[in-house]
C-alpha cells in the first residue's frame, strides 16, 4: 500500500491537449494495474488533487466520477474513495464483448496520437507476456 503523499506525488500533468480529467483518469488506472494502488486503498481526497496539482475540483471530481464509473473506485460518503476490487472474470460473450470494445477503444485512442495499430498490438503481447512490467 502505498501513502497518499506518495501517490499525489507520482501524479503528472502535461501540456498534450489531453484533458485533465482524462489524464487523471489513465494515471490513478494506470497506478492501479501496476499494482501501487490496490483494492481497499484510499485515494487522496478530491481536494487534495486540486491542491497539489493546481487545477479546479471539479475537474478532479470528473475524474474520480468516471473511474466510479468504471467500476475502479467506491466512493463512500463521509469515508471517502476506495480503490475497488476487481470485478469477477468474465466468461463467453460477455467477455468477448468487452474485449473487442476495449480492442476498440485502443485503437480510437492510438488513431488519435498518430501511434502505429501493429507496434501497438506488438508492444501489448510483449507486455503481456512479461507481466511484471504492467503490474
């Protein structure tokens, strides 16, 4: 379990045109399949984002918004927010669905920042198949 000192200070943001919100997102996932965030965790308080990084709350509540949204973290009235477990493995359809959504997506994402869909798709299997650098 890492500190939320350690984890305000691991957050970056860059002048990229990528919404703050967005990159705040990705980062605290980010962190979260790296495992420097695990299920239970609490993140720092919506407040202490903006403070450390200068940017308005409600920029940083649409980011805790969207990972509630994803299922990533519990917010807990009067507690605060939770790292949340992961959801159960899916089997099937279901699982097929969500994976050619997110194949989606990646590539959307890619497309955008001019990234090459091969050396995308050949970086993933590397990483995948050395799981010690996505966890």
């Amino acid at each position: 379990m890492h500190t939320q000192a350690q984890v305000l200070a691991a957050l970056r943001l860059e002048d990229t045109g990528v919404p703050i919100y967005v990159q705040l997102r990705e980062q605290f996932l980010r962190a979260m399949g790296q495992g420097l965030l695990r299920p239970g965790d609490q993140m720092p308080t919506m407040r202490q984002v903006a403070v450390a990084l200068k940017v308005d709350l409600n920029t940083v509540r649409h980011a805790y918004e969207e990972l509630e949204r994803l299922g990533a973290l519990a917010l807990v009235r009067g507690r605060g927010s939770f790292v949340a477990d992961p959801p159960p493995a899916m089997d099937g359809t279901a699982h097929e669905t969500q994976t050619d959504n997110l194949a989606r997506q990646t590539l959307a994402a890619a497309a955008a920042l001019g990234v090459d869909p091969l050396a995308l798709s050949q970086r993933i299997a590397a990483l995948a198949a050395d799981k010690e650098d996505i966890r």
